[in-house]
C-alpha cells in the first residue's frame, strides 16, 4: 500500500497511526511473535516486561534506552551476571 503523505503527517493522524499498529500488531502475531501494547505508559510496559523475560536464562534485551540500564541491573534468578 502507497501513502501519498509524508510520515509526519501521516502519524499526526490518530485514527492512521492506530490502524498501522493494528496492522502490525496483526501481521506480528501471525509471524508467531509476542506482541504488548500499552494502553498508557509504554515505558513502564518496556521495563515491566524487560524484568519479567530476565527471569529466563537466554533473555538478551535489545534497545538504545536508558530503560534498559534499569532492567539490566535487576538480579536473575540463576544467578548469572
């Protein structure tokens, strides 16, 4: 699909950036990914999630954020560092 607007404009519109969440949140699914969405606060749902998938051994969060540093120094439960 072709959107004859910049990405600016496009996103400015709510009822377009729910659509294209929608969109993606749908196309993820059926790729077999797990998808969050916030209703709120989308950092407080990074870190919470980020702190739960630290219970698992093999958990790597990937990010540029400053959330992350938090989330990382957070114990495991294995012990691992």
């Amino acid at each position: 699909m072709l959107i004859p607007l910049k990405k600016n404009e496009f996103l400015s519109n709510q009822e377009n950036k729910k659509r294209l969440i929608n969109l993606l949140t749908d196309k993820l699914r059926l790729a077999g990914c797990s998808v969050l969405q916030a209703t709120d606060d989308a950092v407080l749902l990074v870190v919470q999630t980020a702190v739960q998938a630290a219970q698992f051994p093999n958990t790597v969060p990937v990010g540029n954020d400053t959330d992350l540093l938090c989330a990382d120094a957070i114990p495991r439960r294995d012990g691992l560092e």
